[in-house]
C-alpha cells in the first residue's frame, strides 16, 4: 500500500510519500520457500523552492524493513533473516542559474545512516545443538558533489570535485549455542569492527569536441585518493591509503543515415570496501572474514557500440572486452566461510542486441539478447589464494535472449507480452553453481477506468516454471506463478 502527495508552490513545490509493504512465505513450482517472508515500510519527502539565484532542494527518506528472511537451499535446517534493517537518508542540491560564462553551476550533498541486523539460527541436529549468531552493523555515510559546465567553442568541459565516504562503521558480532532444554551452553560477543572510516578525495574534468558534422571525441580524467583507518575490533588498528588516476576516451562517428559507430578506452580504479577489509562475522550467506591487505582493483576497459535509427525502428550492436588487475573477489574456503582476495589477473567480454520496432500505430515489439563470459588469470592471491588459469568468475551472466510484445488501445490502456530464454550457464563461479536452461513469461495489463483513476494487472511465470532465484550455490527456486493487482486513483 502506497500513497503519495504532491502540491505546487509559486517558485516551488512539495511531494510526500509514504508506503507499507508486507509478504509472507512465497510459493514455488515445488512448494512454499521456507523463510522468505518480510515487511517493509517508510517515507519520503522532497522540498523545491527558488532561493537566491538558484533553486534549492531538500529531502529525506526513511525506511524499514523488518524480518526479512533469506532463504536457503539447506531447507528447514538453517534460518538466516535480517529482524531489522533501518535507512535515513537526506538530500540537499542548489543549482545555480548560469553565470561567467557557465552554463551549469551545481553542488549536491548527501547524508545517511545505516543499521543492519543479521541473525542466524542452525537448529539443532543428532551431532550438534542449536546454535544463534548475529551481527549488528551500523554506520554513516556521505557525499559532497560540486560541478560546473561551460561551452568552449563546440566543446563541452565540465569540472568537479567528489568527495565521498563513510565513517562510524561499528560492527557488534555475537554467538550463543543452547542444550536440548534451550539453556545458554556458551555465550560470546565480539566487537568485529569498533571504528572504521573510508573517505575518497576525487577531482575530476571532461570534454565533449564535435569535429565538423560527423566526428565527435570526448574525453575524462580523474584523480581519486583514498583512506581507510580501522581503530580496534578483530583485526586491530589498520590503515591505507591509495592515490590513482583514472580516465577514458572517446570516438562517435557518423557513417550514414541513422548509422553511427562509438568507441571507448577507459582505465578505471577501485578501492576495497570498509566491510572487505575489516568485517568479520555473520552474513547471509555465511561467515566472512575480511583481508586488510587487500590492493585496489584495477581495469582497463574497451567498448564498442553500432547503432542503427531509422523511421519506427532502431537496433543497436554492444561489444565489451574489460582487463582486470588484482580483481577483489570473495571465495568459499570451507562450509560457511568466505575470504577475500585479489585474484590476478581477470578478463570479461560479452555481446549484446537489441532491436525495437513499432509495428503499425498500436503495436510495438523489443527482443534483446546477451552472451558474457568471465575467466580468471594466473596470479597469486594476497593474503589467501592462488588464481587458476581460465576459471569462471562470479556474476557473469548466462546467455539469454528476450522479447517483448506491448498493444496500446489508445490512451485508455496497454497489454503487454514479456518472454525470456536462458541458456544453461555451467561456467559458474567459485560461489555459484550450474544453472539449468529455463523460459519464463509473464503478462500485464491496465486500463484507465476514469480520468482520475486506473486499473494495472500483473501475471509473472505464468506457466510456473521452476527455477533457481540466482546462480548462487544455496539458492533455492524462485516464485510460481504469481499475480498483482493495483489501483491507482488521484484525488
């Protein structure tokens, strides 16, 4: 249930947002998912009013979610669910009217704390007893993004200033195993994390050239450096602190009527997260041990991009081929317990489709397909690890190819045909497993009742078809058959 208000002021205007969201234990093509309840519910508000030369605008969302569980493929055995898990979050942004020969003046700030509880229970067994461990995460986050935008000649530059990070991380581990009665045999609590902050410093500058009536070029640089400081808790007092330049190219040209060819170079640069350098405790999917150690990530990255418009129909052909250094990766090192480590050397390249034409005045028809492929270089592992030549990564997805079929009836209303095909992925990485080939269709309608109100229907697997929720190795079937029905009504 939702519900959203919006009322305009003279220079300005206010929207209110408010939501409740509650599920219970959904069903698969085999049965009902045990623990894959949860409920849901905050709000939102945005303030815009003109203010000085500018407009500024303030907002603030919060959101809570409660007992949300996360399913297992373990079944009845293992129940791992987050009890609470708290957001606030507030926005500000001034943007300026243009001046000095700028066109575009903005600054953005964000701020935002975070609670997540994780809890974990593993019933007791013949060899074991029921045992309770939970982890409480909390910390600040924040944001400060200043740009400016100004013509020169047929260029477009832009430069800015992003500063971005978070502080206060504190994380509280706890353990508890109980005899038959459901007396405490052994109790711990562990502070995983006292203190930790992450603050990233980054300059940054690009430009658009257009070279005559065919050629464009742009380019970007930046210049990002990065500190860490963990005061205390499992791994005791750390610090890093890395300085790196990153930065692309780019060539647009225009081969013909509707036909243009783009290319990119980029070289990109990533720091570890606080959480993969100093977490250790319980997840949903596990144990995990942090490695203060870790390097940053590196990667060189080509893309190429053939699109083609014409009339009522357009197409586009995506090609990608990005070269990892020292790729940060999580591993499974026993039952439960999960590493990290950079793993070498790392390569991922795909192709991707899409075609869109609309057929006649009232039909309009998409299909889209995709192939990746991700391996593992040689290269040893810091901290934990060796890489394995041409091993499968993580998060590469499989094959797929999908269409979409959508009929307007005029302004009253729409029908739409979704169908997906996935080839069967068995190149599944070091958390994954092989997922099965499967096809899934789902279908939507809505038809405005009135001008004020409008009637939507929504029907996902509607041939119930049975299968995996991800390619992660304790993932259990996702949703049946499943139906929605919204109305949405202005007053």
């Amino acid at each position: 249930m939702g519900v959203e208000l919006t009322h305009g002021l003279d220079q300005g205007g206010i929207v209110f947002q408010a939501r409740y969201r509650n599920f219970e234990a959904y069903r698969s093509p085999e049965g009902n998912i045990f623990n894959s309840q949860a409920s849901d519910r905050g709000f939102l508000g945005r303030f815009t009013h003109a203010l000085g030369d500018g407009e500024l605008s303030v907002g603030w969302q919060t959101s809570f979610g409660r007992d949300t569980g996360r399913p297992d493929s373990l079944g009845e055995a293992v129940k791992t669910s987050y009890p609470e898990e708290n957001s606030h979050r507030l926005t500000l942004s001034y943007d300026l009217e243009p001046r000095a020969g700028f066109t575009r003046i903005g600054f953005q700030g964000f701020w935002g704390r975070y609670q997540l509880i994780t809890e974990r229970e593993d019933f007791a067994t013949d060899d074991a007893p029921k045992t309770l461990s939970a982890a409480d995460v909390i910390a600040d986050d924040f944001s400060f993004r200043s740009f400016a935008v100004r013509p020169v000649g047929k260029a477009r530059w832009e430069l800015g200033v992003d500063v971005n990070g978070r502080y206060g991380l504190e994380a509280l581990d706890s353990f508890a195993a109980f005899d038959r009665g459901g007396d405490v045999l052994l109790e711990r609590n562990e502070l995983a994390i006292e203190n930790a902050r992450r603050t990233d410093v980054g300059l940054y500058t690009s430009t658009e050239v257009l070279v005559g009536s065919r050629w464009s070029i742009g380019t970007g640089v930046r210049i990002d450096h990065v500190t860490t400081h963990n005061e205390g808790g499992f791994f005791g007092d750390h610090s890093t602190e890395n300085t790196a330049l990153s930065g692309y190219g780019s060539l647009k040209v225009e081969l013909g009527r509707g036909v243009s060819l783009t290319g990119q170079v980029a070289h990109g640069f990533r720091d570890p997260r606080l959480s993969d350098r100093y977490f250790r405790g319980i997840t949903g999917r596990g144990i995990v041990i942090g490695n203060p150690n870790l390097e940053p990530e590196r990667a060189n990255q080509f893309d190429v991009a053939l699109r083609f418009a014409r009339g009522k129909s357009r197409a586009a052909v995506y090609g990608y081929f990005y070269r990892f250094s020292d790729l940060i990766e999580r591993f499974e090192v026993t039952d439960d317990v999960f590493l990290f480590r950079n793993r070498g050397k790392a390569d991922i390249r795909g192709l991707e489709a899409e075609v869109q034409s609309e057929l006649g005045t009232n039909y309009i028809i998409e299909v889209s397909a995709q192939i990746a492929r991700g391996n593992a270089g040689a290269g040893i592992g810091v901290g934990v690890g060796v890489g394995i030549n041409d091993a499968p990564l993580d998060d590469i997805p499989g094959a797929n190819v999908k269409a979409q079929l959508r009929r307007n009836f005029g302004e009253r209303g729409y029908a739409q045909l979704w169908v997906a095909y996935f080839v069967e992925d068995d190149r599944f990485g070091p958390t994954e497993t092989v997922t099965p080939r499967y096809a899934t269709v789902d279908f939507s309608v809505g038809w405005r009742l009135s001008s004020k109100v409008e009637l939507r229907g929504l029907m996902r697997n509607i041939f119930d078809t049975a299968y995996p929720i991800s390619p992660d190795a304790r993932a259990v079937l996702a949703p049946g058959v499943t139906a929605v029905v919204t109305v949405i009504a202005e007053f």
